[in-house]
C-alpha cells in the first residue's frame, strides 16, 4: 500500500505544504520513502528513502514551489525497495507528466517483455508506475495528435491502460501547463477521494488515499472516485468526470479492517463506524464461546476502535496494558523476520498490573504470520494473567493480495492448513477467535447508504479482477520469496 495526494490551485498559489502536511497525514501508509513534484513553470522533484520528515528539510521548500503537486509515500509490496523506485515519476517528452499511484499491476513482467519490448520502450526503474504512465502517455500522445489535450484524448488513454494494465491502481497526475487528472482502477480496488477548498484566488482542488488527508488540508465536498473513472480538471478549472470502465466495484475490505485510518472515510463509509461495528459482532460471537474474561485489551493502535466496543458489548473493563511506543514503524514493515520480531517488544510493553492473575482478552485488527500474536501471549503470561485469550476482528488470512498489500507469501500465513485450534496452539493462547468473513463484511457495510461488495481476496481466495490464474500466483509467490531481502521494488 501507498499513499498519494495531488493538488492544484489557482495560478500563482503555493501548494506545496499543503502537500507536506497530506503526506504526513498518510504517513501510515507507507514509510519507506516519499516523494513530491511540483510545478510552476517546470517540474521540480525531491524525493528520498525515508520518513516524510527525514526527507523534507525547510529548505527545500525555496526550490518545490507551484500551484500544481503530486506527492506520495510508499510502502514496497516486494523487498525493501531502492531509491530510483521512488515516487512521483515524472516524464518531459513528449509531454511533461508527473504521476503517482496506489496499487499493484500484476501483469508488469509481462508488459515489459511484449508490450513495451515491442514499442522499444525501456522501463528503467523495478516500479510498476512506470507501466501505467508509459501506456498512459502513449496512449495519450497518439489520441490527441498535435491537439491540445482535450477530454476525449484523455479518456482514450485511460481506456488503453484500462485494457492494457491489470491489477489494482488509483492514480493521480499532473499534465504540464494543462491540468490535473486521476482515475481508479475498473474495479476501484484502491481508494481515491476528491476534495474542494475555496481559496481567495478560487478553487483549489485535491485528490488523496484517504479523506483525512483533504480534512487536514480544509479540503470539503468530498466525492469518492467511482471504479473505472476518469476526473479532469483543466485550467478553467471545473471538474469533469468520464465513466470510462464499466466493471463491478469491488473497493478492498482490509482498507477499514486495518489500513485506513480510523477518521477516514472511504466510498462513503466510515473506518471507525465499521471498527466499531466489527467489535460489536465479535463480542456477539465471543459470547457464543462461554468463556469469561476480566478485561479486553486492544493492539494498539488499529484494534482500539474494535476493542472498545467489544468490552462494552461483553460488559466488561477495557483496559490498555500495553502501551505503544509511537516512534517504533510499523511492525510488518521491518524488512526481515529477525527485526519484525525484536520490534514487538521494543513497540509495545506492559503494565503488569493489568495482566496479573486477570484472564485478559487481547483485541488484535488480524494475524497475519502471527509473530506479534506470539510474542504478546508470551509477555501476557510473563505478567501474570491467568488466561490468555486472543481475538481477531479480520479472518485467517490465507491468500496473497495481488492488488499492493503486502501479504507477503502465502506460506507464511499462520492459519494456512491449519484449524484455529491449531494456530491457538501455535500461539500459546488459551483461546482464539476469528470474525467470520460474513460478518466482517456486514460490520463494513452497517452503516454503508448502498451495500458494497468488496474485494476480499485475501480472506476468500476470490480475486475480482478474474484473470488470476494458479501460474501467476506461482510466479507472484516466487518473485516475493527471491526478492526477500533484495532491493526490488515492486508495486505500492
Ligand atoms: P503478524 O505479526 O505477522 O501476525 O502481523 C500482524 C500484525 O501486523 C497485526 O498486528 C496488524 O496490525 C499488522 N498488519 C497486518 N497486515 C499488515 C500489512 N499488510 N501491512 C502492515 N501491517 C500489517
């Protein structure tokens, strides 16, 4: 996963801290390098590996300067990533474009041994961006002629990625000196919210991951994307909206489980109603188990919302005894099994008080290879409590995302050929629970206007956009057990 926002504004306005302040605010979403290309009179790039914070100084802010940006930070789906992977990417010839996205497009080896081999385009980085914005730009440049961009020509090139790209991308861009465009993939897999401000010189326009990032921004009238459209917004500034694709919509379901952040709101629901909401219909089945316990006690961070409807629900304290140290990243970033591991317990420690002699139910959003799982039934016992019971308000994961969440292989799934007795046993706890598929997707959609069907391969094994075939599941498998460790880049 990775996060991006785009944003322009009237001509002669700065709109590169605003920019500064939507990465920071998706941060979350990828903490392996950021990016950010803006453009006045021509693009002008700083990008680096690294926290936001690490790689903008103050005085790179003399240089990045326009009323037009595209920013983004990234969280490598293979290997750990290198620096030329980094976006935005930007191309001069024979238009200036500058692009980001969000996803994963699943047949890029294969564009770059046919399509692109056979046009002589040489891709030079491991970052499959790359593929959306040549086909784009090619796409583009033989739609339009020697014409100004118009919508039409627009639309042509998005309809030739659309045929020629797979997998799951939400992307945004700017076209030098013409305007800003996005489009979300056919089947809106990644989330990708438009927002208006109203500045004194007029409207300024933004597109982002996530909705807390045009909130910060003072961003409002938010419109989700649909799957498969096209928004324009050219000098004059009106947005235009093309349907372009005409696949069913099928946005991912591990968004609100565990990667969005609790005050966003994706295609028209709300992460925290649907968290709240998963507690709710996991203390419901927990119930069902007869076992008592004296406190329920979240992860933190993502598992607070969940956990705290859940001890309501079972009338029971809800107690945070472990406390997160909050400059530790996020654990299932570390680039290898031996750091993910120390970093459990560098990130959460306990208080012993909240464990001692008490039978605690820990609240956790999923479990992925269980090592954090495992590591915090071992502190739970080294304090004391009497019994150990975990919960997960996400199913056993069992199948690898291909659309850019870093499931890593599937060999590696905890609960992979195993009965949940089995993983209990694994873990060390006493008792384990699982939110069923069906009620995590009536959790979701609780408070949704229209019910949505969404993309929950990793649970179900079903993959949406239906060309996954066993051999590219192989291959995927391959590609992410070769490049452990490696500096490849991957999708984002
Ligand atoms: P594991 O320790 O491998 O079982 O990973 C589970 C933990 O990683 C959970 O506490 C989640 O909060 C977090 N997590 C789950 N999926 C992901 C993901 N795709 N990327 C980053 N973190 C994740």
């Amino acid at each position: 996963m990775c996060g991006f926002i785009s944003i322009f504004g009237p001509p002669g306005s700065d709109v590169v801290r605003d920019a500064l302040s939507g990465l920071l605010a998706i941060q979350h979403r990828g903490q392996d390098a950021a990016g950010v290309v803006a453009f006045d009179k021509k693009f002008e790039t700083k990008k680096g590996l690294g926290l936001v914070r690490e790689v903008f100084q103050q005085k790179h802010l003399k240089r990045l300067a326009g009323p037009a940006v595209v920013a983004h930070v990234r969280y490598p789906t293979v290997g750990t990533g290198s620096g030329t992977d980094v976006q935005p990417f930007t191309i001069d010839f024979p238009l200036g474009i500058a692009m980001a996205h969000n996803g994963n497009v699943t047949n890029f080896q294969q564009l770059k041994r046919t399509y692109f081999r056979q046009r002589n385009i040489h891709l030079h980085s491991d970052c499959d961006l790359e593929a959306v914005l040549y086909v784009f730009a090619g796409a583009l440049v033989a739609a339009r002629g020697s014409d100004p961009i118009t919508p039409q020509a627009l639309q042509a090139a998005v309809a030739e990625v659309f045929r020629v790209v797979k997998g799951a991308y939400s992307v945004v861009g700017y076209i030098a000196g013409a305007g800003m465009f996005a489009f979300r993939d056919p089947y809106g897999i990644k989330p990708i919210i438009m927002g208006e401000r109203h500045d004194p010189d007029g409207p300024t326009f933004a597109v982002a991951s996530e909705s807390v990032v045009l909130d910060v921004a003072g961003f409002e009238r938010h419109r989700d994307l649909a799957a498969g459209e096209l928004l324009w917004i050219d000098e004059a500034r009106k947005p235009q909206f093309f349907q372009v694709g005409d696949r069913p919509h099928r946005p991912c379901i591990f968004e609100y489980m565990y990667f969005a952040r609790p005050d966003s709101t994706l295609d028209g629901i709300s992460v925290y109603e649907a968290r709240l909401e998963s507690g709710k219909r996991l203390a419901a089945a927990w119930r069902e188990t007869g076992l008592e316990v004296d406190a329920v006690m979240p992860v933190p961070e993502s598992a607070r919302t969940a956990a705290q409807t859940m001890a309501e629900e079972l009338g029971v304290p809800y107690r945070e005894g472990l406390v997160k140290n909050r400059y530790v990243g996020r654990t299932f970033i570390m680039a290898n099994d031996e750091l993910r591991r120390d970093s459990v317990r560098d990130k959460l420690n306990p208080i012993r008080s909240e464990f001692e002699g008490k039978r605690v139910l820990i609240v956790d959003d999923s479990i992925v290879r269980g090592h954090t799982s495992r590591q915090l039934v071992k502190i739970a016992r080294q304090m004391g409590a009497a019994k150990v019971y975990l919960a997960s308000y996400s199913p056993p994961l069992l199948h690898p995302c291909l659309y850019g969440i870093d499931m890593s292989t599937k060999r590696d799934f905890i609960a992979l050929d195993r009965s949940v007795e089995q993983v209990a046993e694994e873990l060390g706890c006493d008792y384990l629970l699982f939110q069923t598929i069906d009620d995590m997707v009536a959790a979701t959609n609780a408070h949704a206007a229209h019910e949505i069907e969404f993309c929950k391969a990793c649970f179900a094994g079903e993959y949406p956009t239906g060309d996954v075939t066993q051999e590219m599941l192989h291959d995927i498998e391959h590609d992410r057990l070769s490049a452990a460790g490696t500096d490849s880049g991957g999708g984002s």
